[in-house]
C-alpha cells in the first residue's frame, strides 16, 4: 500500500496506537509485535518478556496513570498485570507487546508550529528527554542532510560511529528513519496537529518504534 | 522591483518643518546633510521654504512624480497623506510615525484602513513606525536621529534589515567606528505591507550586497522566510538575530513534542536548516555579516594560529579546541617542513609548533613568510592571525600582507587588541575587507560561523 492510501485511511478513523503502529509497519518502520484485545485469550503468539499497554486515544500520558507495565516475563504475571489494569480501564482496549530490551533510547515527534507549519523533532532519552533538553527541531519536509545533522546536534550522534560504551546506533538507519517520519508527517499533512513517538528504540541498526500518539488538529473534527 | 525606492530621483517630505523639535524638520536636515543628490521636495501646509528649499502645500501641489514620499506627520493625519500618495501614484511611501498597532487595538485598526487604500493600487508602504531608510550609495538618509548624535557607515557589503529602529541606527553608529560599511540600511518597522521577505529578495539579487544582516521581532509569515534564506543561503549569506528567546509559544501542550517545542527551538532549528548563521546581539550580527561577506567557507576542523604574544595565543588555542568555553575544533599540527621553515623566522625563545609565537622581536618579513608557509601546509584548513600594536616592528604594513596571503586557498580572519594603533589597524583591514576583530572571543567565534557555513555548504555539495 502506498504512503497516500495509508494515510487517507487513517484520515477518518480514531488514531489509536495500534493503528498508528500498522500504519508504520507497512512503511517498513519497525514496531514490536503485539495484540490489541480487551479480553486476555488462553493463547498468545508472543515472546515473553513482553509489555502491556492501555490502548485508549483519550489517554495522553498513560504511563503516568498507571496504564504501562514492563517486563511480564510469563503468563501467570501476564493475567494479574491484566486483571489489576483492567480494573483500572474497564471499559478501554489493551495492548500486548514483545519487550525490546537493550540499546539508546530517543524520542521522535512532529509538531505544528503557528509561524512554521509542521516541524519535526529528535531527543535523547525518552522519558528524560523533558529534563534534559536534549532536542533539536527542523521543518517538514526534512533531507538526509538535515536528518544528519539533527543526529549530531542531539547526544544520539555520540553513540554513532564506534558508539559509546557499548551502545551503538546506526547514522544511516536512523536519517532513513527520519526521513519515513518526515514523508508521513507531509502526508499526514492537513490532520496531523501533533504526533509523539517516545520511546523510539535504537539497537544499532535496528530502530524500534515503542509508543506512539498522534492528535488531529481541531479543525477536522469539526 | 523596489529599483526606485534604493534609487530614488525626487523625494518629497511630507510635514517637513522648519521647527526643530519636529520630526520633519530632523529628517530634512538629514536628507540635506547627508548629500542625496536627488531632488527634495518638503511638503507643509504652510506657504515658505523649509531650510532654504522652496516647500509646497500639498503632494499634489508639487506637479511632478516623486518616488519616495516620507510621510513625517503624527498618526492621525497619516490616513489622509497615503490616500493622496495613491491617488498621485506614488511608488514608494514611508510611514516613519509611531502610534498604530504597537498602541493596541485602535492603532491597529488604522493600520488596517490604510492598508485597505493600497489595495490594488501602485503604492508600497515601508512602515509605519519606523525610522526609514538609509543608502549609502545614494546617500539618502531618512532616520531622524541628529547626524551630531549617531554617524552612519561608509558604503560597503553588508545589506542590513532590522525590525527595530533605534537597533539599526545604534549598530549603525557602532561599526561606523571602525569603518565598517552597509549596502543598505532597511527599518521595516510595523511592516503592514512590505516585510522583510520582500528585501531579502531584493539584496538576494542585489549586487552590492555580499551579506544580509537581519534583526526581526517577528515572523509573520514565517514558512515564506525560511524558503527564501533557505535558497538565498546557497549563494549569499544571511545571518539572522531573532528576540524573544525566552517566550513561551503559545499552543495547548499536550504530548511530549508540544511540552518541548518552544518557539526558539524551531526558530533554532529553522536557522540551521536555512544554512543562516544565529547571532545572539547586535555585536554577533554584524561579525558573522562581515566574516561571511568577506572569506571563503571552509569545512575542515583545523586551525593555525599565529602570535606576537604568547599569552593571545594560549588563549586563543583554548577557545579554539574546548567545547564547553570555546568553539570545539582543533588546533592543527604542522608539518615537520613548516616547522623547519618557521624556524627560520622567528627567535630561538619563540614557538615553531601552533600557535605560532614570532614573539615580540617578529617584523613584517617574517610574519609574511610565516604566513606563506601556513597557507601552503595541508594540515592547516583556516588561519587566525594577530594584529598586535604593542610590539615595535608590527606596524600598518601587516595589513597588506595579511591581505596578499588572504587571496590564497585558505581563509585568514584576524584579531587586534588594543585602542589606539589597534582601532587604525581594524579600520585598515576593514578598508581591505579582511575580516578583523577587536578581541580573542569576537575572531574565534566569527572563524566558528565560517566553519559552520563551510559545512552546511559542503554536506549539500556546494563546496
């Protein structure tokens, strides 16, 4: 399926994480294999350890609000992390995940700037990334020059080349990582308001889409 | 497009006085002191001359075509001028009177009425609240500051945009101290009509103009600004100061990319997505403007300097290669042939390895062969080069030596210390447009912008 399909099919329905994630797998952006369900069934094609997630689109930050658990290493810790969230969110859809351990992790979003229209942004360390400010923006459409540069003004352009103490990343994956995002975000372009990708996975040339969100501008729902 | 606002024939002034505590009367004496050659025409709706030139009671009155009309009045009665401005066509009117939307809404209420009058029309507005223009190649100068209170530069290669008046005139009045010239001054003010987009283009093809210097407050139409420095960077530099750092962007932070995305931040990132340097003050602004209109970019990260003072050295080799107070490139390490011939120039107390040390006993021949040697190592990519007054075999003659080496593949920027022989030298080197600086930080930090310039060039091959 091409970019512009893909897009104009998401165009009109809710934007839940797992469809934002089918949209990326089938632009070949790595995300985790995993199900969505509301029931927990007697068998799973999943690896353990692996993650549980509320998929709900009216929540923002769920990891604040206890609606992530990491690191179910087998079925019996699967069912009580299952039952105790579902209680929580009776009435939302859940996400199973394989776990992605290891490697740098970066946050990657696309913004719509008053002034600038859609800009894109990178940042070391995920859920840090707010403390440390550790980010750099640019405007959509990005080139692979920009894409290299936003790398070495951010501390993921240290772990390139001979990595940094063990870690690794991959220049070339991540600027053709952000040049995919960069096509989606100009494809998306008349409905994305905002989208979040945090944590983004870096294993060297393996990039791991973890989470992602994305808001519509209001207009639309209009 | 704008041919005859940067050369006008006739200028009228409209509310042109003989009275001195009036802005007609600042502007005309300007105009007149300044030597436009153009005619003037003063405009008041009292019969007379104004400074000894024959005044008219209205636009209309005057019976020829102006290019330019200066409107002087207060903001009241602007209205009522620009509508004769159109009805006369008049290409080119500039609103110099404060008081429309900077005051709130009704200001700019009026703003927006007078904006209405030129629809469709010939007329262009530059304005309002703005201190106007000043071209040195035409000598036309509208700003109402008293010429006994700020000079105004030579004419040179440096085309500068500011959103701020009194910004422009100081930086103007600053750098005239040291004999640094523009090609143009430009107050875009409230810019209700032309905005800094438009001038860009305009000095993008203007052949005078080896770089633009843009100061802004504001950016109204932001996406049209960075595709016109995006392209203009390609072949003629821009470097851009932009206020309001540390304000909050307006927008219903919601994700983690809404909670991090400040207004500067893309502002940044724009910058160097454009290939436009960032200055932080109008010192930075008008550095990075002359070093990236006089030398030639370079990419590579290794730099050579050469001192008559140890310390100036020393110094400058910190900055040169610390990332936390300095600028993070690398001091280079000469060739063992360069080194042999450097020793052959300098004293035995003096240093052969980087930074070069000629000492105080080093003359004009020896800097010169110094330098020569410099340009031809390969594991040199830029020079810094000192200028010190306080030694007494450093004179002016280094000036044309530095300028017959900076012709050579490698760019030389240079620094000088000192007030007295120093500021003749800085105003010497800005004659021959090598870039000069009055301080270690000022010459390191411009050799950082060409460098960054080289690399922007080079990873887009363009270098």
């Amino acid at each position: 399926m091409n970019l512009g399909n893909l897009v104009a099919s998401i165009r009109k329905e809710e934007v839940t994480e797992s469809v934002l994630k089918d949209t990326f797998r089938q632009l070949g952006i790595l995300v985790p294999r995993g199900v969505t369900l509301k029931e927990l069934p007697p068998i799973m094609d999943l690896e353990f350890p692996v993650v549980l997630k509320v998929s709900d689109e009216k929540i923002l930050h769920k990891t604040e609000i206890g609606g992530v658990v990491t690191g179910i290493r087998n079925k019996d810790e699967l069912k009580s992390a299952f039952y105790s969230m579902k209680a929580k969110f009776p009435a939302s859809e859940f996400l199973v995940e394989e776990m992605i351990e290891g490697g740098l992790e970066m946050i990657t979003g696309i913004i719509r700037d008053k002034d600038f229209g859609l800009s894109i942004m990178i940042g070391t360390g995920g859920i840090y990334t707010e403390l440390f400010g550790d980010v750099t923006f640019r405007l959509l459409p990005i080139d692979s020059a920009d894409a290299s540069e936003m790398i070495d003004e951010v501390s993921v352009g240290r772990f390139t080349g001979n990595g940094f103490r063990g870690v690794k990343a991959d220049r070339k994956a991540i600027v053709e990582f952000l040049l995919k995002i960069s096509e989606f975000g100009i494809a998306a372009g008349d409905f994305l308001e905002q989208l979040d990708l945090n944590p983004v996975k870096i294993n060297y040339q393996q990039i791991y889409v973890l989470d992602a969100k994305l808001i519509k501008t209001k207009l639309l729902e209009t | 497009m704008f041919e005859k606002f940067f050369n006008p024939e006739a200028v009228a002034v409209v509310g042109a006085s003989n009275n001195p505590v009036k802005i007609g009367y600042a502007i005309m004496r300007n105009l007149i002191s300044s030597g436009y050659a153009g005619k003037i025409y003063p405009v008041n709706r009292n019969p007379g001359d104004i400074l000894g030139i024959h005044s008219y009671q209205s636009l209309t009155d005057i019976n020829r075509s102006v290019d330019l009309a200066v409107i002087t009045v207060p903001a009241a009665s602007v209205f009522d001028e620009v509508k004769e401005c159109v009805s006369l066509k008049v290409p080119y009117v500039i609103i110099i009177p404060g008081g429309f939307s900077e005051t709130g809404e009704s200001g700019r209420e009026v703003e927006k009425s007078i904006k209405n009058l030129i629809k469709g029309s010939h007329t262009r507005l530059i304005g309002p609240n703005t201190v106007g223009v000043y071209f040195p190649h035409t000598k036309l100068n509208t700003a109402l500051t008293p010429p006994e209170r700020v000079s105004f530069p030579v004419a040179g290669d440096i085309a500068f945009i500011s959103q701020s008046g009194a910004l422009g005139l100081l930086t103007m009045d600053s750098i005239s101290e040291y004999g640094i010239g523009i090609s143009a001054f430009v107050n875009i003010g409230n810019k209700i009509d032309v905005d800094e987009n438009e001038f860009l283009e305009y000095f993008n093809q203007d052949a005078r103009t080896k770089a633009i210097a843009i100061y802004l407050e504001s950016m109204d139409n932001g996406r049209r600004f960075y595709e016109l420095l995006r392209a203009i960077n390609r072949v003629k530099p821009t470097v851009v100061l932009k206020s309001g750092r540390t304000e909050a962007s307006a927008k219903a932070a919601s994700l983690h990319t809404g909670a991090l995305a400040s207004n500067d931040r893309i502002v940044d990132g724009m910058l160097r997505q454009a290939g436009a340097a960032r200055a932080y003050d109008e010192v930075e602004l008008l550095d990075y403007s002359r070093v990236l209109a006089y030398s030639k970019p370079f990419a590579g990260e290794r730099i050579a300097v050469v001192t008559t003072a140890g310390g100036v050295g020393v110094i400058t080799s910190d900055y040169v290669s610390s990332r936390s107070h300095g600028i993070g490139l690398h001091m280079a390490t000469l060739s063992e042939d360069t080194k042999a011939e450097i020793r052959k120039q300098i004293v035995s107390f003096g240093s052969a390895e980087n930074p070069v040390d000629l000492t105080a006993d080093g003359d004009i021949p020896s800097y010169e062969k110094v330098l020569g040697v410099l340009q031809k190592d390969r594991g040199v990519d830029a020079i810094i080069a000192y200028a010190l007054p306080q030694t007494p075999k450093m004179n002016m003659e280094v000036v044309e030596v530095i300028s017959r080496l900076s012709a050579a593949d490698k760019p030389i920027l240079v620094g000088v210390i000192g007030s007295k022989l120093g500021k003749e030298l800085l105003v010497e080197f800005e004659r021959a447009r090598i870039p000069a600086f009055p301080s270690i930080e000022r010459v390191v930090k411009s050799l950082k912008v060409l460098h960054e310039r080289g690399i922007y060039l080079k990873s887009r091959g363009l270098l």
